[in-house]
C-alpha cells in the first residue's frame, strides 16, 4: 500500500467542492447499459495498469570496471485532472477521464483531484465516471481560476502530476516558474474518429456519441449509410481512410489482423464491442513517477558518490 499523502487534502475551498449528493444523482440519472459500459472500461484499464510495483522501485546494476549503481522510483506525491470547459473541447468523454485517471491510481498516488468547469456538471455520464472511479476530490472552478488553484496545489508540493485535459495550453499558466518541477501531461491522439463500417449493424452507434460526445465521428466504407443521422459520412476507399493523418480508427477485428500492417502505428485502433472503452498510449510511467537521483558505488558497497 502507498504511503500517506503529505497535502493534508483537501487543499482548495470547500465551497469549490461537487458534493455527494451531486455525485449521486448523476449516478442514478445513467441506465444500466451505460453504466456497465463505463465499467467495463475501467475494469479493462486495470488488466492494461496494473496495481502494485510501480508506486515505489529500487533497481540495483553491478557495471563492468567495479561500478554498482542503485536508482529509486516512486510514485509522483498528488496528481491533478483539469477537464475542458466545452464538452465539444478535446479529452471530455468519459472513456477518456477514466483512461487518464486509473494509471494515476494504480501507480500508488495517493492524493488525486479533479478540477471540472461548471459547465461539466451537466454531464451525467462524465460525473458518473469519476463516481465509478471512487474520486472522492472533485471540484467545479470557472476556468480563469483554475491556474490560481493549481498555483496552490504546486506551492505545497511542487512534484506533482497535472493531466490537462482542459486544453491550458491555450492560456498558458503553467510556463509560471513554480512549475518547473511539476510533470504536466497532455493528450497527444487526435478527437477525430474515423470508423470502417463493412457490414451493416456492426458499431453500436449510440455507444460511441455519448461516451465520446466532443469527437468528430465519421463513418466510411461500404455500409456507412447505417451509421447514426449524427454521423458524419466519409468519401473515399480504404486507402484514403487509413492515410489521413491524426485520427482514431475503428475497424472490425478480421480487418485488424489481416491488414494490421497497412494502418497507422501511433494512436488507438477501436473494434466493435470497445465503442465505450480508451486508452491513451503515451501517458507512461515516465508521467506517474519520477526518479529519486542515483546512487553509485563501487562494486564492494563502498558509495563513492550520490
């Protein structure tokens, strides 16, 4: 188990909190069906993070010509997910806030918070997912306060881990020098989804609007005309699907494995039956912990430097 956080949570004004009986109520507001969909994901992102051994690590290497070195990783002390202010902004379906948020707890942090606009409270789904997640710190700031906000967090601990997902880039409050020893990480994938539809009634198309309502879905190949009136209709063969640049694909699992050559490496390639599930294959544990210096000794334990 990880040790005690030493943040003495919560550190932001409780007037800022989303209580429990908000929480709730989104909670019930979501049916079945789409609450086990939210569930399914994150059982899944557990099997892909696993818990256990990444909170805290020492590597001991014996070197040729005498040298040992001895290197400690532990698990960053508090991490800090901002949701965008739109829900048509990058990073806010939940399939995309649980996939940015199981990692951090399986990787042993111990103090983790969510910071939402107002606006995202209207989300159900959205509340329902941080719900499900057991996130017990969750906070609805107007966007021009939340550098204010992260400026109290990186004061009381500086090491810390910020998942923006809110698109701060933008305004760029976190080039401040307080900064410099926070590791803030920043989706890479593009929110635009392309979906190969081969045969009729092969996506659940109702899945994937609510469960990523900011993306721009597109339906190609010879059955999009099956796709929700929602959906956008790509022009084009199998060729101009998988070249355009900076998009998720989604592909039957016999397309997967007998063209898995001719599609893109980098990224995220959905198959029917993971409408409803994310992964975010650059948040690495190089995000969720950090190195604690090196020790080098010589080979008989005598430490000549650290």
């Amino acid at each position: 188990m990880p040790e005690p956080g030493t943040l003495a949570w919560p550190v932001l004004s409780d007037d800022l909190r989303v209580q429990d009986d908000v929480l709730a109520a989104s909670y019930s507001s979501v049916g079945d069906v789409e609450r086990s969909w939210i569930k399914k994901n994150i059982a899944q992102l557990y099997a892909l993070h696993p818990p256990g051994g990444t909170d805290r690590s020492s590597t001991c290497t014996s070197w040729s010509g005498g040298l040992a070195t001895t290197s400690t990783r532990l698990a960053r002390p508090w991490a800090c997910l901002v949701c965008p202010e739109s829900m048509s902004e990058a990073g806010a379906g939940p399939a995309e806030i649980a996939a940015a948020l199981v990692p951090v707890m399986t990787a042993g942090i111990t103090d983790i918070l969510a910071i939402l606009p107002p606006s995202s409270l209207q989300s159900a789904h959205l509340l329902t997912t941080l719900e499900l997640c057991g996130l017990e710190n969750v906070y609805a700031v107007p966007r021009k306060a939340i550098p204010k906000e992260l400026h109290v967090l990186v004061a009381r601990d500086p090491a810390g881990l910020i998942l923006d997902l809110g698109g701060l880039a933008s305004c760029d409050p976190l080039t401040a020098e307080v900064f410099h020893r926070t590791m803030v990480w920043r989706p890479r994938l593009s929110r635009q989804l392309r979906i190969w539809c081969a045969t009729p009634d092969q996506w659940d198309w109702s899945t994937l609007e609510w469960n990523h309502p900011h993306a721009r879905i597109e339906a190609w190949g010879p059955c999009r005309e099956t796709a929700s009136d929602r959906v956008l209709q790509g022009d084009g063969d199998w060729d101009d699907f998988r070249r355009l640049p900076g998009a998720v694909l989604g592909v039957g699992a016999d397309m997967l494995h007998a063209r898995l050559s001719d599609l893109p490496g980098p990224g995220l390639i959905l198959t029917p039956g993971q409408e409803g599930c994310w992964y975010w294959p650059d948040l690495d544990p190089g995000f969720l912990c950090f190195q604690r210096g090196m020790a080098l000794a010589d080979s008989r334990g005598e430490a000549i430097a650290s």
